[in-house]
C-alpha cells in the first residue's frame, strides 16, 4: 500500500493536538451523557432568521452556480468600506478576496507569503490550529513565549529573539484564548519588530466586534505596515455564521491577485447564495453585531463576580472576545489533569489550557456559550470544584 505524504503525517507534528477532553466529551455526548460544553466559539444563539432568509431567497433565485472566485463584487465593496471605516486605512475591492471562512484565510495567506521551510512566528497560547497551519503550509514554526503575569502579551525580547532570519508573524487580538487585547504601544512594538526584520504580518481580527475594555486596533492601520500586513476577518463569530464559513483576506492587491489565483486550485470561491447573506448581514441588520456580542460581556461580568468568592482561583482580565482564561494552577493539576477531572467529577467540558500552548499551562479555557442561567451554575459549580483541590492541599 502506498504511503501517505510526509506533508500531511506532519500536520499535527509530534503534540497532542489539544482535542482530546473535547473529543472525549462528545464521545459521552453520543453514549446518552448529559454534558455541559463549555470547549468551542459556537454562539447559543444561532444564525438569525433573516440572514438565513437572505441566504434562502438567493440560492431559491438561482444563485446556486459558481460565484466570480475572489467574493462578488458587492460584497468585497461593502468589506472593503466595513474595513475603511473602523480602521481609516483607505481599501478597495481589489484589497479583498471572501475565503471560506477565516481558517481558510489563515492557510492560504501562509500558502502565499512564505516558501516552504521558512520560519513562521506564532504567539503562545494560540488558537488551536495554528501550529498545524502553518505546518500544512510547509512552515517551521518558531514559538513567541508569553507569561500570565504580563497577561500574555509578547515581550520585545521575545519577539527579537525569535524574529531573526523569519518570513511571517502571526497575531491574534482580540485574543483567543486568553482574551487579551493588545494595545497602540504593544502592537507598534510588534510594527517595529516586522519592519526591522522584513516580515509580513498576519493578523486574526476575527474577534474585533467582541471588545469589552478598550477598543479595538488593527496593525495595518501604523505606520509603514498596511503593504506588510494581511488581515483576517469573518463573519463566524460577529454575525453567528459559523457554518456558512464566510470570511476574507485584506492584503495589499498583488497579494490579493495571487489569493485568488490560489482559490483557484483549492476552494474555488463561496457560494453565492452565502455571500448574499453576508451582504445583506453587513448591509441591513446595523445592530446584529451588538447584539451578537452582547451575551459574552454580560457572562464576562457574571464570572467575575463568582469568580470573587474563590479567592484561590483567577481569571485572566478578559478585553474581548467570547472566552475566559481561568488560573488552576493552585490546585496542583496542569489543565489536561483539571479538564478531565472536571469532566468526569461534574459533567462539564472545557478546554485545557495545554491545548493553546505551554505559555497557558495549568490553565483552562471556557467558553460563554451557554444562557446564562446556565453558565453561572458551570462556573460556579467549576470555581468550587478548583477550591476542593486547593482547600485539601492547605
């Protein structure tokens, strides 16, 4: 029997690749278990009725056939003026290509900016399938560490360290997991260290409508970065289409030109009938994206006021996005030994901090994705559980 490529046995490298509680999880979901999951973005709420009429209306139309392969021209126009508007950095259609979704954005701009065996930058945690995307693009990965005490934003240090000789950085801010928004000063040190090492920036903003404190800054709007940078956007978590996978790339046009001729050999383009909603997402429903968002800082507030009445447990200050980073490391466990305990003790499922990198170890992460009756009973029942370890071993 042939053997399979080295590329693809290589994806997930040595690692667990950080699925396991998740998996086992679902695997007691299907044997009649009843679990809280608290482990994957997926909003309680789902897609909204209309944009899903939109999504009807169109393909009932007939817009069912091949889409034009870098997004309509109507919807990159209403992206790009989405993109003009919140960053002041002048973009047109030709600055845009609609992806499927942003994972595949993510891929393809990989695919696209770095040669096979060049050094691509990651920032520790990371979301869970950034180490294996690079890998899949044929990149080496080199790990920038964090610490929580500076609530996980990159040092220059590390940054210089690990910039030397490398192709590509890739950001993420609104952070997942940790829920850390970097500020003008971090990201203009981030600015410096790609411009004095010539590298191209990918930045994930895919959690830019979710900002509880601050707001919200793309690096392509500094200074001498808007030709070094590409931008990944979606509407997965902003408008609740997380299975329409619909996204997109900003880059500079002759990054976006070769995008396209990419997607020509791999997904060739969105279906029209998604991008007619999306468009009409962006276009007729102003207030979807408050709205979406708005449960998640209302459970943000909800942990942190339980959170106070265990004073051996911490979160991590959550700025945005739609998941919080709890500190276990005083019970003794690392996060896998916690998640797994907690599973089995309590019933309720959440990602190891492992799963995002060693810098979060003895972490977990979890997800806001349940109504808040019960979240709160998740949390508080999780927060208690944590402090049975913590009361034993004082």
């Amino acid at each position: 029997m042939p053997d399979l490529s080295d590329r693809v046995i290589s994806i997930t490298g040595l690692e667990d690749d950080g699925w396991e509680v998740f998996n086992l999880a679902r695997e007691m979901k299907l044997n009649g278990k009843d679990i809280i999951e608290l482990t994957i973005g997926e909003h309680d709420d789902t897609t909204h009725s209309l944009i899903l009429e939109a999504m009807h209306n169109s393909a009932r139309n007939g817009n069912t056939g091949y889409a034009s392969v870098p997004g309509t021209q109507s919807l990159r126009q209403e992206v790009a003026k989405r993109v003009q508007n919140r960053t002041g950095v002048y973009t047109t259609p030709n600055n845009v290509i609609i992806t499927p979704g942003g994972q595949a954005g993510l891929f393809a701009t990989h695919i696209a900016l770095a040669n096979q065996g060049d050094a691509g930058l990651i920032i520790d945690p990371f979301y869970a399938t950034y180490p294996t995307t690079l890998r899949s693009a044929g990149l080496n990965l080199r790990i920038v560490k964090t610490i929580p005490e500076d609530n996980f934003i990159p040092s220059m240090d590390e940054l210089t360290k690990n910039a030397k000789g490398a192709r590509t950085l890739l950001i993420n801010s609104p952070n997942n997991p940790t829920g850390t928004v970097y500020d003008k000063a971090t990201l203009l040190e981030i600015s410096k260290v790609a411009i004095d090492n010539d590298l191209w920036v990918i930045s994930d903003e895919v959690y830019d409508t979710q900002i509880w404190v601050g707001k919200h800054i793309s690096i392509r709007s500094l200074p001498n970065m808007e030709n070094r940078t590409t931008v990944i956007g979606s509407m997965s978590k902003s408008h609740a289409m997380t299975g329409s996978r619909l996204g997109w790339v900003v880059a500079p046009e002759y990054v976006v030109e070769k995008l396209s001729d990419l997607a020509c050999n791999t997904n060739y383009g969105v279906p029209g009938f998604i991008q007619d909603a999306g468009l009409y997402a962006l276009t007729q429903m102003p207030d979807i994206e408050k709205i979406v968002a708005e449960p998640f800082n209302r459970r943000r507030k909800i942990a942190q006021k339980i959170v106070k009445e265990y004073p051996d447990i911490k979160v991590h200050p959550s700025l945005g996005g739609m998941y919080l980073m709890i500190d276990i490391r005083a019970t003794g466990l690392n996060g896998v030994e916690f998640s797994k305990a907690l599973l089995d003790a309590r019933s309720i499922a959440v990602m190891p901090g492992e799963s995002f990198g060693n810098s979060s170890a003895g972490h977990i992460r979890v997800a806001m994705t349940i109504s808040d009756d019960k979240f709160e009973y998740a949390t508080r029942s999780i927060c208690s559980f944590a402090s049975s370890f913590t009361t034993s071993t004082n």
